[in-house]
C-alpha cells in the first residue's frame, strides 16, 4: 500500500455489475438503476454510474461476485463527472453481515492471488 494512501483498506480492481437503489433521509426510494464497480475494499467501492449520485442520500446495493450476490448498504461520500461522461461516486460501506463480509474477503484475496 502507498505510504500516502489514507484508507484503512487496499483496494482492488474490479468491474463487477450491480444494481443499486438510493434512498433519501425519509427512506423514500430517490432513484433505481445499474452501475459498476472500479475498485473495491473491505469498506467501499469507487461505482461507476450514469447519472450524478446525491450525497445526501444512502445506497443499496446488489453486488454479483462469482457465485455470490450480496446486498450491501451504503454511505455516498462523493460524486464527479470523469472524462468519459461517465459518474464516479466514492461509497462507504455500513452494516455489512459477518457472512458477506466474509464473502467480500475472500473475493478480494482472489483478485490479489491472481494479479501476484
């Protein structure tokens, strides 16, 4: 890990699909769609979306990883236009499960064995 890199855990490449649904403060649902993510850690991922995400609101999401689909909720931190017209939002993760974090573990290890 670089030694100026701020987050708590190493993030991996990876372009997995996943559908998300935004809620805002009053739990009402905002906006449903598809996106994708870039890289993931054990607390977040950088996604890939069509549209500008809101930070004021909160994210579900349905992640496929191999055999696996897991439902993880999650905090908007951030959101930009990249240089491809294309939405980058930075999402925290929160109350992740014991077994989808185990899941998310050893998805990331893979990535990790396979990139060495």
């Amino acid at each position: 890990m670089n030694p100026n890199e701020y987050r708590k855990h190493h993030r991996v490449d990876s372009a997995n699909l996943l559908a998300y649904t935004c809620r805002n403060r009053k739990n009402e649902i905002r906006e449903q769609a598809m996106g994708r993510t870039l890289n993931i850690s054990e607390t977040g991922i950088l996604l890939e979306t069509h549209k500008r995400m809101d930070t004021r609101h909160t994210i579900s999401l349905s992640i496929g990883f191999s055999h696996h689909v897991l439902d993880i909720n999650g905090i908007i931190k951030w959101s930009r236009k990249n240089s491809n017209g294309m939405f980058q939002s930075g999402i925290e993760f929160f109350g992740i499960d014991e077994k989808a974090m185990r899941i998310l573990k050893k998805y990331i290890e893979r990535i990790r064995q396979n990139r060495d």
